[in-house]
C-alpha cells in the first residue's frame, strides 16, 4: 500500500494534535484517514515486558471501551501497545498506529500481520517520518507525543519506573489532557511507574466504564454500547494513595474470605470471583496498602 501525507494547515489535519505547540509539519500516513477516526481517541500505553495481568487488563478494558466506539491510539511495539491495537480489532473497533520510524517501514518487522490487519480493519498507520527512515533513540519520544497528542485522554498499563509509557503520560499532562492509570499488584516491577503516576494525580481506572463516563461527561459523547457497570466502584486515587481505615468494601470481603481459605493468584480470584481483572487489581493494591494482604511469589495471603 502506497502512503501520502497530511499538511499541518490543511482541514484533515487532526484538530487536537494542530492546536499543540510541538505537533508535527507533517504526517506520513497509510490506510483509512477518515476524520471521524480522531473525534473520540483514547491512547493506550505500557511496558513492553507486560505480565499475564497487564494483558489480560487490556484486552479487557481496551475491547469495552473500542467497542462503544472509542478509536484505540498506541504506538505498535510488543507488549500492552501491540495487546491494545489486537483487543480494538477483535471487537470490530478502530485503531491507530503511531510509528517511530518512517512510514514505510514496519518496525518491530515480525509484527507484519498485526501491521496489515490494522489497515484492512479501516484503522490507521502513521508516522511523522517519510520513506525508510530508521528508528532512533529519539524518534520514540517523538513518537510518543503524537501518541498523546491526538488523543482526549490517555491510559497507562504496567510501566516500570523509566519506562518509556512515562513519557507519553507525561505529554498527556503537559497537553492537560486525563490520564488514566490501572493498578497493579504493588510487588511487580511494573506496578512502580503506575503507583507514582497514581501519586501525582492520574485517576485510577478499574472498569472500562471509568473511561467512558470521562468521554461522556467532558465531551459530551453517547455510546451505542455500555459497558456492565462494575461493582465495587469506590476503589478510586484517593483509595490507593492512603491507608485506609474504612471497614472493607464487599467485594474485599469476597477477596478476603477466598484468601484465608488458601493463598491465591489474581488470576484464580478473578475467575472465583467473578469479577474484571482490572476492577481486582485496584483492590488487591488498595488491600497491600492497608496491610490487610501480602502478596509473594504471585500469590496473595490473608492473615
């Protein structure tokens, strides 16, 4: 497929990333560029090195929310980026691909497939680079405001503490637009970047429902589908920050009957439970901190 470019200036150009200071000059791009791709955009990013948890959050999240209509952006490499782009398409939802390298290279190479199933889907792959342009050091920075700059808000799973995911939610916040930020089991490596972004501000997203009620309340958007609303909604920034000194919330009750049974992993709470994986995670973190739980080697333990 042949690409062609879109001009700062010209009326196609997306309104949210021209209105920035840094937006690029220009935008290499291959598939569908129809501008009701960029009205509703959520951004997905996180570790490359993602844990069963962080893919199993995004599948889970990322097809509610693709599936009420919400255009996927993330930025192509293994991990959550590849895992949002495949969960927006298994749904039948769009998504963009924002590349570090020129538009006619497909990098990371292996990735073909999911490269070509972007565009066959109507979705969109673009770069600020034309040609052949290797990646670089300091193209996935650049990359990464794009990432942030095209979209209304941006959602953050598993990072480490220099992942690169910290830079696209820093653009988001420096673009003021919302960053959202799921919790993790606060033993992982990849949970540290994702308790500090916590820390200075990012609201917690547990549900996919967290995520459209911001869509809907700041711009206005109705949803042809609506996500279950989730159960146990109270478990919020403010939640996660602090210890807590509130009695347990029905569903830590459920987490704690289970726990004091025999030591768990969230991956067997969940299914027991019956309930997201995402919605768990936030009270599993929420419970470590209170000093209700431990969790070692994977599992959870309850006094």
């Amino acid at each position: 497929m042949s690409s062609a470019v879109i001009i700062k200036g010209q009326k196609e150009y997306p309104a949210l990333l021209e209105e920035l200071g840094d937006a690029p000059k220009q935008l290499y791009y291959k598939g569908n560029w129809d501008t009701a791709l960029f009205e509703k955009c959520l951004a997905v990013v996180g570790t490359r090195r993602m844990t069963s948890y962080g893919k199993r959050v995004t599948e889970e999240l990322v097809g509610e929310i693709a599936a009420a209509g919400i255009t996927i952006v993330s930025g192509f490499m293994y991990g959550i980026d590849a895992t949002a782009h495949k969960a927006a398409l298994r749904v039948g939802g769009k998504t963009i691909a924002v590349m570090p390298c020129g538009i006619d290279m497909i990098h990371p190479a292996d990735q073909a497939d999911l490269y070509k199933e972007i565009l066959d889907s109507g979705g969109l792959v673009i770069s600020e680079y034309e040609g052949k342009f290797k990646p670089l050091l300091w193209t996935y920075p650049k990359r990464n405001r794009i990432v942030a700059g095209l979209s209304q808000a941006t959602l953050v799973v598993e990072a480490g503490e220099k992942s690169g995911s910290l830079i696209t939610a820093n653009f988001a916040k420096k673009y003021k637009r919302k960053l959202f930020a799921v919790p993790g089991p606060l033993t992982s490596s990849v949970s540290v970047g994702i308790m500090q972004l916590i820390r200075e501000g990012a609201s917690v997203a547990t549900s996919a429902q967290d995520v459209l009620d911001y869509f809907r309340s700041h711009y206005g958007f109705s949803f042809g589908f609506t996500p279950h609303p989730s159960a146990g909604r109270d478990v919020g920034s403010h939640a996660v920050q602090k210890n807590r000194s509130a009695r347990p919330t029905a569903l830590e009750e459920k987490i704690l009957e289970q726990l004091r049974a025999e030591p768990l992993e969230a991956d067997q709470l969940a299914r027991t439970l019956k309930v997201g994986i995402a919605q768990l995670g936030a009270a599993l973190s929420t419970m470590q901190l209170s000093g209700i739980i431990q969790e070692q080697g994977g599992k959870y333990y309850a006094d």
